[in-house]
C-alpha cells in the first residue's frame, strides 16, 4: 500500500506546484486541470493520442529499468531509439517492394538490432573496459543523432519534402492502425509494448538470467562469489535495454510516419528514465507510468492552444515538476529520516 | 523514577538505568541496567544482535533511548549527540578505526579538535602534551608516520591516544582485538590494565570468551535486548558466560575425530605470487599447498597477511593477476582458466570472507539468497526458467535443517542477524553436496550457539570425504578444526605444522612473523 502511495503523492505534488505555476501566470489551476484533462481523455481521438504518446515511454520506461536491475544507469534510450527507428525507416525505404506479413517482421527485427548494438557498446565499454555507462550512452545520444541527420539528409533524402527526412517506406511495412481513436496513430506498436512488458517480467522475475541480472545489480561482488560473470551479465542487459528502446521505432516508423523524420522524439528516452522511476522498475508500474507521462504530454499540448497565459514552454514546465517531485525519491527518505534520531540504523547487524 | 533528582548518590563511572531502544519493529534493547564502577575494566558481551553495541552507542550519543536513563559519575545525562558524550569524558574506539591513512600519526590525533591560535594550529604545544601523555600511559608512536605505514596495533594505540588527549574518562573499545595478533592483543591489555590503573575506566565490547576471563574486572552479559547478567570475573568461569549468552548450554569446543585424508587432491596450488602496488612487497610470494579429500587444511594468520588474494586466485584464477608456477587444479582438473561458475559446478562450495558484500543480496528475500549461485541447477531450473515451487520446498527445508532464524523465506537477508546470515549462507552451500570446500572465516561475528552449529558442518563434509580449506585469523577455531594447519605471513606460507605438534603460542609468533 505505501509502495503505491508514495509515487500517487509525487505526482500529485508536482501537478500542484505546475498548477501553482500557471496560476502565477495568471490561468485558473481549474481551468487548466479541466483543460488537461479533456486533452488527454476527452475524446476517442484525444485517448488515442494520449495512447501514442504512451507507447514509446513504456519501451523507454522497460529499457531504463532492465538496465537499473542489472546496476546500470541507461540514459541512453534517446540514442537507442533514434538508431532503432532510422533502422526501420532504412529497411523500409531501400527494399520498399517487400509485402505484408514479412515486412513489417523484418523492419521490427531491424529496429531491435540497432537498439541493441547501440546498447552493446556502452555494455561492452562498462564490462570490459571499466568506462562508465552514463559517459558512454550520453555520448552515443550525440552520434546517433548525427549518424540519423546524415542518413536523412545525405544518403536517404526524401526528394519530396523540405524537411529533413527520409524517403516513404514501402507500403508492405505499415501497420495496422486501430480505428476506434478517430483518426489517431494508435498502431500495433501498442500491444507490442505491453506484450514487451509481459516478458520483461517473466524475464526478470521467472528465469535463471533475470536472476543473474538483479544479482549483479543488487551485489556485484556476491554474483561474482556466485560464480556469476558479472561482465557478461551487463553486456547482456545493455543488449536488451537498447533492444527496447530501439522498438520505438516501430510505433512512429510503421505506425505512423512512415519515414524517418530527424527530431520524431520528445526526449522519449529521457521521459522514459522518469516513467521507470515513478514505475518503481516494475514493468506493470512502468504501464501505469507511462500512460501518465503519454497523458501529461497529450495534455500539456493542449494547453498551449486553448488558453491565453499559458505557452508551450509553460506546459513543459508543468511536465518538468511531475518529472522533478517523482524523482526527489531521496526527498522522502530524508523526510523520513528527519523524525527519527541522531543517526540512523546503520550497521546494525555487523559489529554485535 | 522521580526525574526531578538529578544528582544520585552513586558512584559508578556509567549507570544505564532501564534503557530500552526500538528499531522498527525490532526490540534492539529491553530495559537494560548496566553499572560500569569508575576504575575498572568491564567487559560486555553478546551474540550478535543482543544489543550490546546498541546500549553502547546509546552510551556515546549516537543513538537515543526510547526511555531509560543514562548516568555518568553520578550525573543524569541527556545526550543530542556525540560531542556530549565526548565532553563528559565518553570515547570510544570504533571497530573500524576511523584514522586518515595518509596523515601523520600527530595529525591525526588532532583532526578535530586542533588548538589554533591566530588561525595557526599549534602543533609544538599539542605535541608537548601528547608526549608527555603517551610516557604517562605508556604508550609510545612515531608522530610524523603516516599511520597508514604503521602496524595495526600501533594504530589502535593511536585510536586510543586520540581518546586520552580530548580527556575522556571512560573509553569504550568495540571489539578491540578482531585485527590484531595474540601478541599485539596481550600488549594492548597490559596498556589497558596501566589505563585502568591510573584512573580510567575502560569497557569493552567483545564476543571473545577469552578475553573477558583474562582481562576483565566485571562483565555484562547480553543476551536478546536484554541483560541476563552481570558478574564478577573472578567468580565466573567460560561455560557459565557462555550460558548466559546463548539461554542453554553450549559445548565449547567440539571434539574433532582425526580426519582420514584420502590419496585424491582436492585442491593443489603451486607457487602462486601476485606482485603488490609497483614498489610495495608483494601481496603472496611462492605459495604452494595441496589439501587431500577428507582433510581440513587450516590457513592460520593475522587478517591481511595475503588470504584475501589467495581466496581469489583459488576462485576466480583466470580473472586474477597472480603469476603461478604450476596449475591450479581442483579435483584433478587444471581450472586455471575456467571462470568461476565452471569451478563451482565441480562440487566447489564457498563459505566467503565477507558474507554481507560475497556472500549476500541483502535486500533480497531469503529465498532468493538461497537461490544464488544455483540458479542454473537442474534442481532449481529447467530450460532457462526457475522453478520457484522446488525452491521453496528445498529452500524451507534447508531453513529448517539450519535452524535459520526466523523461518520465513520473504525476509530479507539483511533483516537476519549475523549469525543466521552465515547459517543461510552455509546451508546453501552445502546443497552442492561440496566435494571441496572453502570456508573463509566462517564464524567471524557469529554467535556462540551457531559456531558450535557450522564446526559440526565442516567437520561432517570433511568425513563424507571433501577437501576443506579453512581460512580463518581466530586460533582456536584453526586448533580445534584443522588437521594440518599452514602459517601465512606477509603473503607467504612461513610454517606448517601438523595440529597435534603446534601449540597456540608457538603458532602466534609465526602469526607475527616470529
């Protein structure tokens, strides 16, 4: 119960400052809230957005949380999944004659093999190499996001659009897109991730591997005491991290544009490092999470249209407070800690 | 209690008067009554978890009592937080020391409590006063050494030096003698005695039986939270103390058959040398052993003497950096560069050094700490997936033959205490039915009850014929379990003796490089 309680509170907080914010700004918090929450449920359409949104932050979400099982902080979802969807948007552009069934399987399969070499090499890094992951997947966001721009604008331009995207995929790879959202790209991408979910939980609480993966991130030393490589482990998890990040891809390639465009993602994969937070690394969390963060989002751009004082930039603020209050998880231990004495339990158990 | 009256007629150095602590919902202390009278040497002793580092640490401001009341010198005291304590004379040196290594001895010894003068520290002044406080004690250290140069006695020494120069009165030693050699620990308790003599009081944390026999005016015995007596040392005897502790009565020593070591090898290592930091001696130089099937092979040594590094050439040797002259064999296996997980799946069991990093996930449940390193049984797996039903069943089992307490399986590791951490610990191990066994320090913190409990153990998988290798700096353990015991100093095997033609002193000097 206090396990759900205490991220229920962290949302709510940060919704009430972002609320306060827009107050100052001179909007009624009312109004705003009312506005929020008719963008983001209050049609089939807005649903359906909402439901967008939410697809990538549930594969970003899955991506941070196996790699936090593992020890390892992936702040690279953003690189992964950009890499990902420009795999399928290549696949797609260059054998465009491809039909149906096998199309959209073999765009899938390279969307998850970029994500999971782009996760390999900053898991390769860590374990081999001893460099520390947060350097190297940072640093990996960077190249793949001019690795794409090249791609996009250089080898795979599309000769028909100003912007900088790549040519059509071919008409074999799109996906089925649900019809009852009135219009919104709501696809197959979403099952998928639930589906991804799904077996992230078999994976990290039903088999021997995911009990070697929260091994070596619980206690490297007792996993290798264990007999458990802790190097190969961490590869491993990078490998899945960047896989799942790099099915974004498949949303907004297959689903939706059809083509790769530079600058598709919101920082999905940096939202996603907050929906894995605030979802406590628990796949169903990270649903519930996700949907939040995908109705924030949906929400938030609306704000932006249907009232006078608040901007694009104030309804990121708004985001940003959700973000912030869900990750002060410190604040509260601190809290905590304040109404208890001197110095806390600590060692309790070592010395007598 | 009247709490108006704030002088009391005693005239103890320390009274603790009904104290009582909780931590979540454990009970760490019950009404404890403890009288510590002003001159003497009072030992305190308990399992682990009977919360005599709790009454301790409530004594020296770290923790505050829940009720009860603590005096000194006959003053009812109330304390925020440590620098009250050290302000009506408390001190006390931790288990770990908490010394810079880097700094001199002098420095350290001033860290924090320097006497500045125009912004200036005062080191000639301070050191005038030192001086003349190490001749009146006693106690004698080089003050320019970095202390992390110095031996381990001497940087207790200088632990206790820090204690006397902020005047403290009554100084409370955590387990004192865990790091130090049978000769460094007589030396600190004939300074203890000249302490006590002029004037001290000094109060000793330990579980070591022992110590408390020879050393101690009166000893406080915990037991549970609570304290289940209070005696004079000359009026008690081991047995009787190590009743109090444990609530029945114990054997103290078990009584060892002599092995029947069988002509196979379990382990065999040959010249294994691993070179320190560039310019420092090295960590292990030229060590060579074997250890039959059926035979227990002690390594008797002060703690850093070279066992950590043996332990991980002996189970990890394609990771580590040692340089060996021949193969590290197992079983009649050359494994040395199979990874760890091949060596375990020989029968290998490890009872490791450090059983809350090696040894444990602490915020585990049981279970799944159980689980650990057998996750790809076919006991405990098939096909990649665990099956979780078997585990429990074993698993609840194992908790039982064990006696880990208590019994459930969702309890997280490091809600257990000490001494049933390490009999989880064992009883996964042995479900390997271990060919060989590597038990490092295996009764370390472990109360009185559960070491008679784990010697049995070792000594059951030795007759059913494994190779035990038994790495420990306690001596008796050595002289009660070992058949063959190996003297490791400064990285090197520096005697071997047979256990019926070793006495305990002689093996101390070897310890010390004698």
């Amino acid at each position: 119960m206090r396990k759900l309680l205490q991220p229920i509170l962290a949302v709510a907080l940060g919704l009430a400052l972002g609320l306060a914010v827009t107050w100052i700004a001179g909007e009624s918090p009312w109004h705003v809230l009312k506005i929020l929450e008719k963008g983001a449920f209050g049609s089939g359409y807005d649903f359906g957005m909402t439901l967008f949104y939410t697809t990538p932050l549930i594969f970003t979400g899955l991506s941070v949380a196996v790699a936090f099982h593992a020890g390892l902080f992936n702040i690279g979802a953003e690189g992964q999944l950009t890499v990902g969807a420009l795999a399928a948007a290549v696949v797609g552009a260059v054998w465009s004659g491809l039909s149906a069934p096998l199309a959209p399987v073999v765009a899938v399969l390279a969307a998850l093999l970029a994500g999971t070499i782009w996760g390999a090499i900053p898991g390769w890094l860590r374990a081999r190499r001893g460099s520390h992951e947060v350097i190297n997947t940072i640093m990996l966001n960077f190249i793949a996001a001019g690795l794409t721009s090249y791609v996009a604008l250089y080898l795979l331009k599309n000769p028909d659009s100003q912007n900088p995207e790549t040519r059509p995929i071919g008409p074999g790879y799109l996906i089925h897109q649900f019809g009852i959202f009135g219009g919104a790209p709501v696809s197959a991408a979403l099952p998928l991730a639930i589906l991804a979910a799904a077996l992230v939980w078999v994976l990290l609480w039903r088999t021997s591997l995911g009990f070697e993966i929260r091994a070596v991130g619980q206690s490297e030393p007792a996993a290798r005491a264990a007999g458990i490589d802790a190097g190969r482990i961490r590869i491993i998890a990078m490998c899945l991290a960047g896989g799942l990040a790099g099915l974004v891809g498949v949303g907004e390639v297959l689903g939706n544009a059809g083509k790769f465009k530079v600058g598709f993602s919101p920082e999905f994969g940096f939202i996603g490092i907050a929906v894995a937070l605030l979802g406590r690394n628990q796949p169903a969390g990270i649903l519930a999470a996700a949907l939040l963060f995908g109705a924030l989002h949906k929400g938030t751009a609306d704000l932006d249209f249907e009232t006078e004082h608040v901007t694009r930039e104030l309804s990121l603020i708004l985001q940003a407070l959700v973000i912030l209050s869900v990750s002060a998880d410190g604040l509260w231990s601190w809290m905590k800690e304040r109404r208890r004495p001197v110095i806390p339990e600590t060692a309790g158990g070592v010395t007598c | 209690m009247d709490s108006s009256q704030i002088v009391d007629d005693t005239t103890a150095a320390v009274e603790l008067r009904a104290l009582s602590k909780q931590f979540g919902g454990v009970r760490a202390n019950a009404d404890v009554n403890l009288r510590v009278e002003r001159g003497t040497i009072h030992g305190v002793i308990g399992e682990n978890g009977a919360g005599k580092s709790t009454a301790m640490k409530i004594l020296y401001g770290i923790y505050r009592p829940d009720a009860g009341e603590i005096f000194v010198g006959g003053k009812k005291c109330v304390w925020a937080s440590p620098s009250d304590a050290i302000a009506m004379g408390i001190g006390m040196v931790h288990q770990h020391f908490m010394l810079a290594g880097p700094y001199s001895a002098l420095d350290n010894i001033l860290l924090g409590a320097e006497p500045v003068r125009w912004g200036f520290i005062e080191r000639k002044k301070a050191r005038e006063r030192l001086e003349s406080l190490a001749r009146q004690y006693g106690l004698p250290v080089e003050w320019d050494r970095p202390v992390e140069q110095l031996p381990v006695g001497i940087q207790q020494r200088i632990e206790i030096l820090k204690l006397l120069y902020r005047h403290s009165n009554i100084l409370i030693l955590d387990e004192p003698t865990s790091v130090l050699t049978p000769q460094e620990t007589s030396d600190l308790f004939a300074n203890l005695k000249k302490l006590r003599d002029e004037g001290k009081t000094i109060v000793i944390i330990t579980h070591k039986l022992k110590e408390v026999m020879s050393f101690t005016d009166r000893v406080t015995v915990f037991r549970a939270g609570k304290v289940t007596g209070e005696v004079e040392t000359s009026r008690t005897n081991p047995q009787e103390l190590a009743n109090l502790m444990v609530g029945r009565k114990v054997v103290l020593s078990i009584d060892v058959p002599p092995a029947r070591p069988r002509p196979e090898t379990a382990i065999e290592v040959q010249g294994l040398s691993l070179a320190g930091p560039s310019g420092s001696r090295h960590k292990l130089s030229d060590v060579s052993f074997s250890v039959k099937r059926g035979e227990i092979v002690g390594v008797a040594g002060v703690e850093g003497n070279g066992q950590s590094e043996l332990l991980q050439a002996l189970l990890h040797p394609r990771e580590s950096r040692c340089r060996t002259a021949g193969p590290v064999r197992y079983l009649a296996n050359d494994v040395t560069v199979w990874d760890a997980a091949k060596i375990r799946d020989l029968g290998v069991a490890v009872i490791p050094e450090d059983r809350q990093s090696e040894g444990l996930l602490l915020e585990r449940p049981v279970s799944e700490n159980f689980l650990l390193g057998l996750q790809r049984s076919d006991a405990f797996s098939r096909a990649g997936f665990l099956r979780l039903r078997n585990l429990e069943k074993t698993a609840t089992l194992a908790v039982e033959e064990y006696d880990v307490r208590p019994r459930g399986l969702m309890n997280t590791a490091g809600q257990l205490s000490g001494g049933n951490q390490q009999k989880l610990i064992v009883a996964r191990e042995f479900q390997r039915q271990p060919q060989v066994l590597i038990a490092a320090q295996p009764t370390r913190g472990v109360d009185v009850g559960a070491i008679e409990f784990i010697h049995n153990r070792i000594v059951r998988a030795r007759d059913e014929g494994a190779g035990v290798l038994l790495v420990s700096s306690e001596l008796d353990e050595i002289l009660t379990l070992a058949d063959r015991i190996l003297v490791l100093y400064e990285g090197r095997v520096v005697a071997e003796f047979q256990r019926a033609d070793v006495s305990e002193r002689e093996l101390g000097l070897k310890m010390g490089g004698g």
